[in-house]
C-alpha cells in the first residue's frame, strides 16, 4: 500500500511540473508583417500636380524640386531648368522612383517623380540637353521646346478661317465659338496635365500687344515650325490656378499638321 502511495504521489509530482513547464512557456509571437516593411507615405500619382516649390537642387544636370501643392508635398525631377523657391510650377505625370538613392545628391527619396519637362511660368522653357541620367534614374527624353525663331511669311489664312490677329482682336465676341486658323509652331510642350500644349502665329498681330500669338491645347503632337491647322473652341480668362491665367485659349482643338 505505501508503495502504491508513492507511486500515486510522484505521478502526480510529475504532472504538477509539466503542467508547470508548459504554463511557463513563452509563448512564440510572429512580430507584423506590416511592422517590419513599414515605409513613409507614398505620394499620390504625379499627374498635373500643380503648387509651390518648398525646396530645389540641381544634380547630374537635372533639376529636384518639392512642390507643395496645399495637402501632399511631392518630389519631381526634370532636365535641369531655372527654378527657385516659392515659384509655382506644374508637374505632369510622371515615372515614380520609389525608396531612390541619389549618389550625386548623397540623400534618399521616398518617391521621386521622374518627367521630361516641368512648367515654370517665372522662366523660360528648358532646352533639350543631352545630360546623361544619373545612376539608378528612368531613361526618359526631354519634351518641351523653348522659343525659337520661325519663318512666318506666306502663311495662308485658312478657309472660312480666321488670322492670329484677328481672333484677339476679337476675342470678345468669338466667346465660345468654333474658329480655324492656320498658323505656325513657335513654342510647344508635351503631356502636360495630359495634354500637348502649342503657341502658333502666323505673322499677324501686334506682339507687344501679345496678339501675335494663340496658346492651344491638343491631343495631338507637333515639333516648333510645324505649319498647323488648328480648330477648336475660344475660351476667354481661363484660370488654371496658380498663376496659369489666359487671356485667350483655344482648349482641346483638333489640330492638322500640314507639313
């Protein structure tokens, strides 16, 4: 009977200790997935991104701006152009480098923004250059024109159409109405905020009055000294914000590239 006792005594000893040892087990907890790629925000795709410039740096011929545009601050870099804080400029869409190191800067992106052009109204348009990409940036080629000198003379009026001049002169009572006019390529940027953006002439009109000259809008792409047949809809003080102000456009016009 003691034996049986003992026995009964030192099998309940060893279950108390398991019980023990596994109560005091520490427990394995995989640390969040979430917890262990935790990175800064993302800025939202960089399409027609329009505020002002925080902070700007040139690099390797290029040009870094942060543009703040009232809720998101965005990183874009473009072949090197003239910029300075505080101007407000508009950034098309672009091709997003994220968690991007730049060796020539010695510092690192969240997300850079990578375009051909961006449009500073404070000063002129960025000529092509032939400036390699630094290490590690999108091959990308530079799509903006900056003012040239073109041939105006022996531009013929369209049909049923109407000259440079004599659609800013006016202006007022072709409001809203359909016009042609042919005229020449004298300064053009691609893709911005989705569109190809033209200044024809044609001769006519008085520059000093800037009625020499139409902006347009347009699908369509063309080259500085394209002879153009434009057509499309006259809109008066559009206001694209920030500074972007027009007398006079013709938005979203069907253009026709003649030679």
């Amino acid at each position: 009977m003691k034996r049986i006792l003992v026995l009964l005594v030192v099998s309940i000893s060893v279950m108390t200790l398991s019980a023990c040892s596994k109560k005091d087990e520490a427990p394995k907890v995989e640390a969040p997935a979430a917890a262990a790629t935790t990175q800064a925000p993302v800025a939202a795709k960089a399409a027609g991104v329009t505020g002002k410039v925080v902070e700007t740096m040139n690099a390797a011929g290029y040009t870094y701006v942060q543009v703040d545009d009232g809720t998101k601050k965005v990183w874009a870099a473009a072949p090197e152009f003239k910029v300075s804080v505080g101007d407000n400029v508009i950034i098309p869409e672009g091709m997003p480098m994220k968690n991007y190191h730049s060796k020539s800067l010695g510092r690192d992106f969240d997300v850079v923004y990578f375009v051909d052009s961006i449009l500073n109204p404070n000063a002129p348009a960025a000529a092509k250059t032939d400036a390699k990409m630094p290490e590690g940036h999108p091959n990308t080629q530079v799509a903006s024109t900056p003012p040239v000198t073109v041939d105006l003379k022996g531009i013929a009026k369209a049909k049923g159409g109407m000259t440079v001049a004599e659609v800013n002169t006016d202006k007022a009572a072709l409001a809203g109405k359909e016009v042609a006019v042919r005229g020449k390529v004298v300064k053009y940027n691609a893709q911005i905020m989705g569109k190809n953006w033209l200044h024809i002439q044609d001769g006519t009109g008085d520059a000093a009055k800037g009625s020499n000259d139409i902006t347009v809008t347009s699908t369509t792409e063309a080259k500085v000294g394209d002879t153009v047949l434009v057509s499309g809809k006259v809109t008066l003080d559009k206001d694209f914000g920030y500074g972007y102000k027009y007398a006079l456009i013709i938005e979203d016009a069907k253009v026709t590239v003649e030679k």
